[in-house]
C-alpha cells in the first residue's frame, strides 16, 4: 500500500476545484492508456463539490464520458430518487449534464429496487456486478478503480466503514449491508477496505475545521478499527486533499508550504 501524500488547498472551494482539475486528468491518462476508465465516487458535501467543479470546468469535454464506468463507494439504502441518495445528489451535481453510457453508471440498489428492504441481498447483487467486471488483468473481485474517491467524516468514517462498527472489520467481502449506523439512514451499502485498496489511487476529501481532528487522527498512526480513514490506502498513491480548516491539527512538517 502506498504512503499517504498531502495537498492543501487555501479552502474548500479552491480544493474543490483543484480535485476536479486533477480528476480530469487521470480519467483522460487511463483512457488514453486502456481505453476505458473506472473511477469511484462519493457523497457528502466534498464529493459533491468535486462534482460540480468537475460540471464548471471548459476541459470536463476531454474526458470521453462515454468510455467512462461510474461505480460508488457508500450508498443510503432508501428508495430511488430520495434526494439523501448519493446517486441522486450527483445526477444533480453533475451526471445529468454530460453525456454518460447508461449502462457504465453502476448505481448501488434502491430499498424499493428488486431486493426490496433486503440489504444483504442488494450488498452481494452490487458485489456480484463488480466482480462481472473484473477482467482476469485485474486478479481479484472488483475491477482496478483509476481513482476512488472518499470523504471523511468527522468521526474518521470512510464510505459506510464507521469506526468499531463491523464492516471496518470486513476482510473477505467485497461489498457489505450496513445495520446500525451512527449517521442517519441507519442501513446503508459500503464497499469494504479490501475493495477500496483495490483502486489505484485512491484520494480522500476532507475541509472544513470540522474535519481537523479526524484527519489529525488518521494521519497520526491510529488504527483501522479506531480510525477507518487510516485504512484506506491505494495501491499506487494515496492522496489527502484538503483545505486549510481540515489541515489545521497537522504540523506543516507534513506538507510542503507550496501546496497551500
């Protein structure tokens, strides 16, 4: 697993703008490279951002949207078109606006979709869909994500992994129901650690001085279990982007001057 790297932005704004800038880029590089390009996305208010800076820039045209594949990390477990869904902040952030391959936008199921209130069912039928596309170059259950996006919360909980809950414990499945979760809706679906350090690179969100102590704490050396967010590793880089506020408990030691 790569070491984490720290960018940090004046604010969240410009942090936002920036991630997007360099979401661009790295879809652009894997198309050119493979063809094709999977990258994870996350909700919250920092990965909608990233969304909408992504729907204002001039150079979101040089991504092929049609060779894209869309996957996400969490998702509440509520039914289609809840305006708490991930999926439905980010149709509205940004999918509605470019000219996306249906078929490639791999949403995680509804509670009234075909598994019904069945969370289990639905966590192993979105399992079950990242493994079709997995291609033998990719040696395990989910495709290799170019990038998977992640926002931390202020308790340090990465997707629907909450710290001592079960699912940090997870090192078999790749997706996983979540009962019982501290941050409402109560029943979610969440990759697993084991499937988020499949991804390449994998970027974790965080601004606002909300977020200072949580990233304090997983950059500190805490563990997985106390600390999800120190789990979540890619497997060529691992990068913290984050605004003044969020960076405010960490010593400067551990980031370039340059990068503010």
């Amino acid at each position: 697993m790569s070491t984490p790297q720290l960018v940090v932005h004046r604010d969240k704004a410009l942090m936002a703008q920036a991630a997007a800038a360099r979401l661009i880029t790295r879809i652009v590089d894997a198309q050119a490279s493979t063809g094709s390009a999977n990258v994870v996305l996350t909700g919250g208010r920092n990965g909608n951002g990233v969304l909408a800076a992504l729907a204002a820039a001039p150079a979101r045209d040089a991504i092929d949207w049609g060779r894209l594949d869309l996957w996400w990390g969490d998702e509440r477990f509520l039914p289609e078109g809840d305006p708490e869904r991930n999926v439905t902040q980010a149709r509205k952030a940004l999918l509605d606006a470019v000219p996306l391959d249906a078929e490639r936008v791999h949403v995680m199921p509804a509670s009234d979709g075909p598994y019904g209130t069945d969370v289990e069912a639905a966590a192993e039928a979105y399992a079950e869909e990242l493994a079709r596309a997995a291609g033998p170059q990719n040696h395990g259950a989910v495709p290799v994500f170019d990038v998977l996006m992640l926002g931390v919360g202020p308790d340090t909980h990465v997707a629907s992994l909450f710290p001592e809950h079960p699912g940090v414990r997870e090192t078999e499945r790749t997706v996983i129901g979540v009962h019982g979760s501290p941050k409402p809706p109560p029943t979610r679906i969440s990759l697993t650690l084991p499937a988020i350090r499949s991804a390449r690179e994998v970027w974790l969100l965080a601004a606002g001085e909300d977020k200072a102590n949580a990233v304090a704490m997983a950059l500190s050396g805490a563990g997985e279990i106390q600390a999800p967010a120190a789990g979540a590793r890619g497997r060529a880089r691992t990068l913290w982007l984050l605004d003044e506020a969020a960076a405010a408990q960490l010593p400067r030691s551990l980031y370039p001057p340059a990068s503010a």
